[in-house]
C-alpha cells in the first residue's frame, strides 16, 4: 500500500489505534476493491469490514466520523442517496459497487427512492417510477461513478424510451415506415420488419389487418403512431393503454377471421406466421363460422315443412286479430252460466263420518248411500256437458235473420 506510513500517522493523529492482527471490531485497510482481486475476495468472504484509504482521508478532511459498515466501504460522496435497482442477476455487480461507493440500495420504489436504474423498459417498477417521476437511469451512470470516484450528472445517462423494446409497424406509408426505423433505433430500441412474440409494441394506423391481429393474440402492445412521438418528448416510454386504437364489435369479428386477410399482409408474415395461417384456413373454427346468436334479434318461425327466418320488423297496429284456435275438448266440459242470478246447487258429495254402525247391514247401507251420492254427481256434471254453449247458438240463430234482411233489402231495390 502507497503511503502507509503517512496514514498510520494520520489515523494516530485522529484517535485510532492501529493492530497488525484481524480481528471483531477492526476495520481493514486495504486499496483495491478490484473484483479480481484474490485478497479482496478473501476477505469479502470471510466478513471482515474492509475500508479504503480514501475513504478515510475523505472522513478526516471533512471531519465526519467513520460509519458503522456491514460491508466494504471505498468512499462516501453518495451517502444519503437511496438507489432502486430493477430485480435481476446482472444489477448485483451494480448494487455492490453502489454501496461501495457509500450509497444504500432498495428492490422496490419507496418514497426514499432517488434513482430507479434498470436496463429495459416496461416493468411494473418502470411505470411506478415514471407516475412519481423519478430518474430512469442505465446501469452505465453507476459505472461511471465509480470510475471517476466522484457522483457525475444523470443527464447523459437517462435510460432511453425504448430500451428493451422491440417496434414493428403496419398499415403505415414507406416513407412513414423508414422515419419510424430511424427513431426507434436512436432512442435505444430495435426494429423489426417482421411481426415475431419477440415484439413488444405493433404501431399501426388502424386497426386492421393481420399484423394487428396476431399481436393481440400473442397480448403485443398495438398502440398509434403517437405513441412514438410522446415518448421521445417525455424521455420516458409513454403508458401504452392511453394510445390503444378502439376497436368496434364487428371490427373485430372481421379482424380474427382468416378469410379477412388480403395478399399484401400475408406476403408480410414470417415462414412460421404463413404456416399457422394456412392451416387456419383449412380447419373450420367457430371464429369464421356462422351462427345466430340471442344478440342478432333473429325470429324462427316454423310451418309445416318450411323454414323461414324473419327479422323483427315495426308492429302492425289495426289489424284484425286472428280467430281462436279451436281444440278437441274433453268429455267433461266446465261452463260458468251467463245470468248472475243463476247458482248451479252442486250435489252434497263430501263423505260423513259413520256413527258407529252395529251389524254389517248398517255398513251396507252406508256404502250404499255414498254410491248413489257418487251417481248423482256423475250425472250432475254429466248434465251440464251436455247443455249448447248460449253463444253459439245465439250466433246460429241470428244468422238467419240477417240473410232475410238482405234478401229484402235486395227485393226492394228491384222494384
């Protein structure tokens, strides 16, 4: 180590007692924090508290303090600053050299959070970020931290809209298309000529065709073109559901069905995309077959043989009503009596109880008597079935005197 001897005497100036041995409650003094570095990683391992000389000049110039570390500590200009990193494998070499260099790090946003470093767009933790408004930064600003030992402006180092984000287009003119190519690949993203699940976001003026159909299936954002625009004004990817395009009921039925696929978009598809569209030509679905449902106001009416299917059509008002339909009556027919005065004395039917009969011809008798009750009302109901319906027949005999009427009337006018 450079200047040993110039920071043992610093360090005895200061108040620190200096040991040779290791041990609980020493701090180690030790230069690199190099990851390659055999004794560094040695001592990583074993848990020992290792600081850097810097760090130690940096806390006598400004006459703070060491602070209690549970890890190595090389400086301190980001003390006080709290750093969300995105959940991933490849952000645990950034978080080590965040707390190096004296900062704390968090997994989730907090109202602490003062920098949200992530390498793609599009994450629930991206969208919390952007709604509170904090920094998006790559992992390259902490790099750079470290290699110039001192915080450096996040403004060269904002991530770009589109970072992680693969844009195909369609529906759009030739020279729309090369405009849209050359901003999304300047703002960190890719473009691809063809539609693959590898996409992210479909840019489409309408919503139509089969570009636009498969990128629903396979939950692809399907945004406008403004979509692009706003995002490279804000510096931040846009929300994707305020620029989705709106899609009516039948647009939609036309948009799944194979048979709505002109030879321009199909010559578009990628070998995979061709295969699997043929063969949904060839299997019959219920997306492209036709049926009646209870929302189509269809009427099926059915006479003898014939089948006719009639749209529900205004209604006909004065019309005559039908006649009624006459039906086989049963042998017993009920009719209540026109005159109100009149009451039908229906028999006494209801069987009374016995008062303890003797021999058996008082049973005799008793049955006896509950049969012909029995006959009297079969007879009643019997009578009544037989007695011609009043209308009927008042209709019958009204008939004939209006032909007479007629007739008469016609004889008049002869003479």
């Amino acid at each position: 180590m450079k200047d040993g001897q110039s920071l043992r005497e610093a360090l005895s100036l200061n108040g620190a007692s200096i040991v040779d041995q290791p041990g609980e409650g020493v701090l180690y003094v030790h230069d690199s924090f190099q990851s390659d570095n055999e004794l560094f990683s040695q001592l990583c391992t074993c848990g020992t508290r290792v600081i850097s000389p810097k760090c130690i000049h940096e806390s006598i110039s400004h006459m703070k303090p060491l602070p209690a570390i549970t890890h190595p500590l090389f400086a301190r200009f980001m003390e006080g600053i709290t750093i969300c990193f995105e959940n991933s494998q490849e952000m645990e070499e950034m978080r080590s050299l965040c707390l190096y260099m004296g900062g704390h790090t968090e997994d989730t946003l907090t109202d602490l959070s003062c920098y949200f470093i992530t390498t793609k767009v599009g994450s629930i933790q991206y969208q919390l970020a952007r709604y509170r408004t904090i920094p998006i930064l790559s992992p390259e600003w902490v790099k750079e931290c470290w290699r110039s030992e001192k915080l450096v402006p996040i403004k060269e180092y904002l991530l770009k809209p589109f970072a992680g984000c693969a844009v195909s287009v369609t529906g759009l003119s030739a020279a729309t298309r090369n405009e849209i190519q050359r901003l999304i690949k300047e703002y960190g993203g890719e473009y691809t000529a063809n539609l693959t699940k590898r996409c992210t976001h479909l840019i489409s003026r309408m919503p139509q065709g089969i570009k636009y159909r498969y990128a629903l299936e396979w939950g692809i954002h399907c945004v406008s073109v403004n979509w692009l625009f706003d995002s490279i004004n804000a510096q931040v990817c846009a929300d994707e559901t305020q620029y989705f395009l709106p899609m009516s009921e039948a647009t939609r039925h036309a948009l799944f069905n194979p048979l709505f696929t002109s030879t321009r978009d199909f010559n578009r598809l990628s070998p995979a995309l061709r295969e699997k569209h043929i063969s949904q030509l060839q299997r019959p679905s219920h997306s492209h077959s036709f049926r009646i449902s209870s929302r189509d106001n269809l009427t099926i009416k059915v006479r003898k043989s014939d089948v006719k299917i009639v749209g529900r059509g205004p209604e006909i008002k004065d019309t005559p009503k039908p006649p009624p339909r006459t039906t086989k009556t049963p042998n017993f027919k009920f009719q209540v009596p026109l005159s109100k005065s009149t009451k039908i004395k229906l028999p006494d039917t209801q069987m009374k109880e016995p008062q303890n009969p003797r021999n058996t011809e008082d049973q005799y008798q008793l049955l006896q008597n509950l049969l012909d009750s029995c006959n009297k009302a079969i007879q009643h109901y019997q009578q009544i079935a037989q007695k011609p319906d009043t209308q009927d027949l008042l209709s019958l005999l009204s008939q004939p005197e209006e032909k007479k009427q007629i007739g008469n009337k016609e004889k008049t006018k002869s003479q």
